[in-house]
C-alpha cells in the first residue's frame, strides 16, 4: 500500500534569523528536473495551518532557492512556516505502463518557526520535505523486470543522495526519514531491494 514519505531536519540553532538560512542550504542540495528547474511556488503561513496564507507566489519558470527566499524574507517570524514547492525528475512507468521515463515529481519543503502551531516544529521537523508517495522508492506492485529494477534503484539513490547531502551541508543537528503509517520505510525499502538484486 502506498504510503506518504517524509524527511525531518532539526538544527541546534532554531532563531528566527537562521530559519530561512537553514531553509536555503536545504534547497540549494535539491537535485531540480530537468524540465521543471527551480522552485515553483511559496506560501507563508502564519500562527498555524488553520489560518489563511499571508504570501503565495507561483513562479513560472522556477527560480533559484535564492531568490524564493529572499521573496520570503520581510516576513520573517518564529510564529511563521514558509512552504517551498519544486520538482525533481523521478523514474516512473509511463500512462501507457510500456515504459520507465523521467518525469517530474512534486516535493515540498516546509520551514517552521519554534513558534508555530504549538510548536509544532520540535515534533515535525524545523525543516520538513514531503516527498509524496513512496511507491516511486519501492513500485510494490510493479513486476521486476530488469528495466525495473534498474528504476527503482535510481530513484533510490537520488533519495540517498539528496539525504546525505543535505545532512553533511546544511548543518542538521538531527534528521528522520519516515512515512506516514506505522510501518518502518527503512525496512519496507530494504526488503524491496533485496528482491532486485
């Protein structure tokens, strides 16, 4: 079953100041698509989620982490969580399921100030990446083929990769790789690659 995949980065320093420095060493490590560069949308969330966006902007085409963050950067607060959305190219069956091709696929990247919705950052990560689904790391449901595993594989080490990068260059104090069910993503994605090897 399909389960939604996340990324949680904590830092030692969570002032405000450094909220939207941690945010851009985050997404200056993000592997863009190749035909969706850039990050493509903000959003600037103050108090809690249940309160209306004080800033969206769509950006077409993206723009570089730079520049979506220092669009955001007048609205720096502790009570404010800032929502960066871009793509990266991930292997995928086609519509037709004939064959794997890179195509782009939606990440978001939500800082959260200490102060925002109850605090929600100490539990969810300062910094939170959604991945969306984990069946593009895993394709439970798709039959090994050769081709398969070798896109499984790739998928994979993207994700490997952008996790270690991030890690080593953004100053994390603490980081979690989880999915939304009770069910270990780490184990799930190990027993799936012992089956294509």
């Amino acid at each position: 079953m399909p389960d939604s995949l996340y990324l949680s980065l904590w830092f030692s320093n969570s002032d405000a100041d450094e909220m939207l420095p941690h945010a851009l060493s985050v997404l200056r490590q993000f592997p863009f698509s190749a035909e969706r560069t850039g990050v493509s949308y903000l959003a600037v969330h103050p108090v809690s989620w249940n309160e209306p966006t004080i800033l969206e902007r769509r950006f077409h085409p993206g723009v570089t982490p730079e520049e979506a963050v220092l669009t955001a950067s007048d609205l720096l607060h502790e009570d404010y969580a800032y929502e960066f959305e871009a793509y990266w190219d991930l292997w995928l069956l086609s519509d037709n399921g004939a064959q794997w091709i890179p195509k782009p696929s939606l990440v978001r990247f939500v800082m959260r100030g200490v102060e925002f919705d109850e605090q929600e950052s100490q539990q969810e990560g300062q910094v939170q990446i959604d991945f969306g689904m984990d069946s593009p790391f895993l394709q439970e449901q798709v039959e090994l083929t050769a081709k398969a595993e070798t896109s499984v594989r790739a998928n994979v080490q993207k994700l490997v990769e952008f996790t270690n990068k991030v890690e080593k260059a953004s100053g994390t104090s603490a980081r979690l790789l989880w999915s939304e069910s009770e069910e270990n993503f780490a184990q799930k994605l190990v027993a799936r690659l012992q089956k294509v090897q």
